[in-house]
C-alpha cells in the first residue's frame, strides 16, 4: 500500500512536472487539509538541486483576512540549520486597491509568532481555513497598502526558536516572492521584515544573517518587539512556571532539528511522554497544557539547562552573535511577564557594539500580549519612515 506521504511526493512531482512553477497545479483547495496530508507541502524529490530560494510551486488562495487582496502561496527550496535542503512555504497577499503613496509600494515579510509544534498551526493554513491567529499586524499593513509576505519560518518540522533555519526559511522566502511574477514584486524591491515574540526572533535571526546568506536582497529596516534573544535566560525563566510550555516547545524542535545532539537522551520516561504529548500542538493547547513543567522532573540528569548536549543548542540559537546593518527598531515593556526586558537589553548593546543603528524603546508599563498591539502603530511608522528614506536615497542615486 502506498503512503500518504509517499502519495503526496508522488502527486506532487506530478503537479511540478506538468505546469508552470506558478500555475495552479495542485489538485486540493488550499486549507481543506492539513500541510501534512496536502501535496503541496511535500517537497520534490529533487529539491536539493533547486537554488536557495528556488520557487517549487504556487497556487492562488482565497484570504478572508479583512481587506481585498490577491493572495498565493508559494514553495520554495530553503536550507535547515545545518544546511541541508528543506521545503518552505510563504503566502503572499497583494492589496487589490492601485498604490497612491509616495515611492514604491512597501513590502514587508511579517513573521507571525507560531510558537508551535504541529503544522496545522503554520501560518499559510491559517490564512488559507480563513483565520490567522496574531496576524492583527499584517491586516493593518494591507490596510495602508502595502504588499505583505508570511512566511512559514517554522519549517516542516514545526521547529520553535531555531535561530539559523528560521533565517534561511524568511529569506529565502523574500527571494521566491521576487521570482513570482503574479505579486509584481520583482527582484529590485525594497524590503522591511516585522515581527514579534517568536516572530520577532525570526526577524532578528533574519537581520542577522542577511548580509551573508542573502546580500543582494535590499531591506529599508526591520522592527521586533518582546525579542527572546537570550535563549538560556529564557528557559531558566520559563522553568518551572506558569509559561514552562515553551520549554518544552524548545525540546520538541530542537530533538527535530538537532537529532545528532541527542537530546532524547536526556530525557526519563517522564520526559518523552511529555514531549510526544506536545508533539503537534498549536501555542495556547501548550500554554494550557504543560504548565509548572520542571524540566529536572523530566531529566535523567540533575540540571538538565548546563548540560551542554541542550546549552550548547540554546547558546547557538541567541541572538547577537554578528550584528545587521539593516536599521532596527526594537520595543518591549519593562513589565513583559514572558519575555524579560533584560536580555533584549543586552541584545541591543551586543548589536550596537557592532555597528548596528538601533532605535530602541521601552515602554513603562504593559503586558506581553497587548505591547504587541499597543505598540504596532510607532513599529510600523518606524517602517513607513524608513521605506520614504530609501525611496529618497533612491530617487538620489538612480
């Protein structure tokens, strides 16, 4: 008996084989299924000989997200932590109404803050069932009229705050909107990436990474607020407490990502009962689900966060080990109850140390969900600011 994922490779290579990369070829409604019983979700069999950014498939979808758009999703060959070839998904929603601003019309890749581990819970699923859950930051953008990339950043593997693969998973998704004709992006656009929370620390690994893994994309700026950029704070923050979901959120992606640092070992029976329990799990079924997880309780070692088969991968996945030169606008609450201000303190300092310009500000008092929309009107008008800076820079030296 065949597979169904044997089927859906199969179906797929079909699809690829009889149509233009951007023709509607696949044989479900986006949505009508989850990613992983979708043909358009299976990679080709010979996707490592696609370029990085390569565009494998496309299909027009309906977006009910409040605003009239035209919105595709696009495949696209993309790299993993350790640099071998991965399928990516990014949907792309162009407003219908004409642009009547000043300069281009701005683009902007949104990291959404999946913070999850199944893909039911991607982004392109949500926007295709007709919901995008924190997507309040992308609807506000369509409103103002400018085009709007999400991209999957978690990857096939529904992977939490791995720093390197969710850079590539972003970048290499701005590169296939360049090659979709459809979108009008085309491959001298200007762009700015926008997150927060987790979104903000795809957008951070993004910004970091972009002068090596992407140099001949343009960026106007980036904007990321509540940044997890300290991932060893974070989980010793996170242990033991009402949010230790997001421990296990890390360990679930990390024994994906990272099979060859044998974080299954560390684990007792406890532990893997709990991690295959959260295995394809959307953020608030962890949040409800898993609280007051010490991870000791689920360790066959006495500190399971020094141990370095785990720290050395939280090590590698903070941020600020090189700093962008793309200008950054990063926010947070002094207050945050999730994410400490402290260590995006010290992120901030690290870039700036570097080189990079940072506008940095801190809100008195707010609560880690809501200083996402209190504060989306100044992160985005940072954005509008920068966009006219460039369109200037531009019209200077054509």
């Amino acid at each position: 008996m065949i597979t169904r994922v044997a089927a859906a490779a199969i179906l797929a290579l079909a699809c690829s084989t009889a149509a233009p990369a951007w023709a509607d070829n696949a044989p479900l409604v986006a949505g009508s299924v989850v990613p992983e019983a979708d043909p358009f979700y299976a990679p080709p069999p010979d996707l490592a000989s696609y370029r990085d950014g390569q565009l494998t498939s496309s299909r027009e979808v309906a977006a009910n997200i409040g605003v009239p758009v035209r919105a595709w999703q696009l495949s696209y060959r993309t790299n993993d932590s350790r640099d071998l070839p991965e399928l990516a998904v990014t949907t792309v929603l162009v407003p219908t109404a004409p642009w009547s601003g000043p300069g281009p019309r701005p683009i902007v890749s949104e990291q959404i803050p999946e913070d999850s581990t199944g893909t039911r819970c991607a982004p392109s699923y949500g926007i295709a069932k007709g919901y995008l859950k924190s997507g309040e930051a992308v609807t506000r953008m369509l409103m103002r009229g400018w085009v709007v990339a999400v991209p999957d950043f978690e990857g096939p593997k529904s992977t939490f705050l791995t720093g390197p693969q969710s850079a590539h998973a972003v970048l290499d998704g701005i590169r296939a909107v360049e090659q979709f004709g459809p979108a009008g992006v085309g491959r001298d656009a200007v762009w700015a990436l926008d997150g927060y929370s987790g979104g903000a620390a795809a957008t951070g690994w993004a910004a970091q990474l972009q002068p090596d893994y992407a140099p001949e994309l343009s960026f106007a700026g980036a904007a990321m607020g509540g940044v997890p950029a300290d991932l060893t704070a974070l989980t010793a923050h996170f242990d033991g407490g009402i949010f230790s979901s997001y421990n296990i959120d890390i360990l679930v992606g990390y024994e994906r990502e990272f099979p060859e640092a044998g974080i299954g070992t560390l684990l007792n029976e406890r532990g893997r009962a709990t991690l295959a329990a959260a295995g394809n799990s959307c953020v608030d079924d962890l949040l409800y689900g898993f609280p007051f997880r010490r991870l000791t309780d689920l360790s066959v070692v006495a500190d399971p966060l020094r141990d370095p088969r785990l720290a050395n991968l939280l090590r590698d996945n903070s941020l600020g080990a090189s700093a962008p030169t793309m200008p950054i606008y990063n926010y947070h609450a002094l207050t945050d109850e999730i994410i400490p201000v402290t260590q995006s303190d010290n992120l901030v300092a690290e870039w700036r140390a570097g080189g990079a310009a940072i506008v940095s500000v801190r809100d008195p008092i707010g609560e880690h969900g809501l200083e996402s929309i209190q504060h989306m009107p100044r992160a985005q008008e940072f954005l509008q600011n920068r966009f006219a800076a460039s369109a200037v820079a531009a019209a200077a030296h054509p």
